[in-house]
C-alpha cells in the first residue's frame, strides 16, 4: 500500500529542523533520553542510539514541539520514515 502527500512548504521545513536543533539542547530533551527508552518499540538504548522522532513528520506539516516529538531507536525512527503510527499500523508494521 502506497501514501502519497504534498510536502511542506521549504520554509516551514528549514524552520522547524532549526527549532528541532534547538530543542535537543534543552534540559527537557536530556532528561527524554536519559530515560533510554524507545517510543516505538519500548526497548532500552544507550543515549547515543536514540534519535527524535516527530511523530507527524516535518515534511507533512509538523512541528518541533513537545507534543510532537519523541524519543526513538535508529532502527525504528528509518523503519517509520515520513509515515504516521495510523500508517505504520495499516501496514501492521506498529
């Protein structure tokens, strides 16, 4: 099965990536990975083996804020690419 979109605007995209930037200096975000634990698939990482995640991806119009991004493992961050969890569900892949 197949998802098509529009991509965002590449202004909306360079923006939010800078605030992006910003928010993985921030106490909040430390204290989010030292936590060590995988969003997607619940396993604990090394701090270095986790990335952030928005979870409506920035190319479809999503934001770097709190409520939009989370902590994931390298492997499931590729896995999920520009999709949503609705869409990796569809796909059983969730």
């Amino acid at each position: 099965m197949e998802f098509y979109f529009t991509p965002a605007p590449e202004e909306h995209v360079r923006r939010e990536r800078a605030k992006a930037r910003d928010l993985r200096a921030s106490q909040w975000w430390r204290q989010e990975i030292g936590k060590g634990i995988c969003y997607h698939c619940g396993q604990r990482f090394l701090a270095i083996e986790l990335t952030m995640d928005h979870l409506i991806p920035i190319i479809r119009g999503g934001t770097s804020s709190r409520n939009n991004v989370v902590v994931s493992c390298k492997p499931c961050n590729a896995q999920k690419g520009h999709l949503t969890r609705a869409e990796l569900a569809m796909r059983g892949e969730v």
